[in-house]
C-alpha cells in the first residue's frame, strides 16, 4: 500500500492552458527515418509548421537556410534546424 501514500501528494495546480501555434520540431524528427536527404524531408514534411524563438515557421522555410544537404542522424537534423532558427522560449498568444 506504500504506492497510495506516494501517490497523495499535494495537488499542483497548472493554470490555464496556453494554446502554441506549431508543433516541436522533435515531433517532426521522429516521423522521418534516418541518414535522410534534405530533398526528401522537404517533400515529406515541408509544409509541416513548427515552433521556434520567432514564432512558428514552415518548415521547408526553415531548410532554405540550411546549408547542409544530407543528414546522417536525427540529431544533425535537429541540430542544423536549431541552427538556423535559434534555441529558446517558444512565444505563447
């Protein structure tokens, strides 16, 4: 019966719900297999809109700054993307 104690912690109140425009660009990456070509991914997932620092972008917008044309690795992907858009807080409306 420990699980009971454990699970009669305090409530945590979240506030209201912040609506994000997008989607994380993780989400985007892990629906792709990987080494994969930046032709490809355009095809595939270009039009997907993701979120970033400066508000949400297309994401085929994205990879017209993205010098790289080939990505061996999730990680590469995502590293170039952040690259090109930045890493921080996501804007809320």
């Amino acid at each position: 019966m420990a699980d009971e104690e454990e699970s009669e912690g305090p409530v945590v109140e979240l506030g209201e719900e912040t609506p994000v425009e997008g989607q994380p660009l993780a989400r985007v990456a892990a629906r792709l297999t990987w080494p994969h070509e930046k032709s490809r991914i355009e095809d595939q997932e270009g039009d997907s809109v993701i979120r970033t620092p400066s508000g949400p972008l297309q994401l085929s917008d994205v990879l017209a700054e993205v010098d790289e044309t080939y990505f061996d690795s999730r990680q590469s992907f995502v590293n170039h993307v952040k690259d090109a858009v930045g890493d921080g807080p996501i804007p809320t409306k």
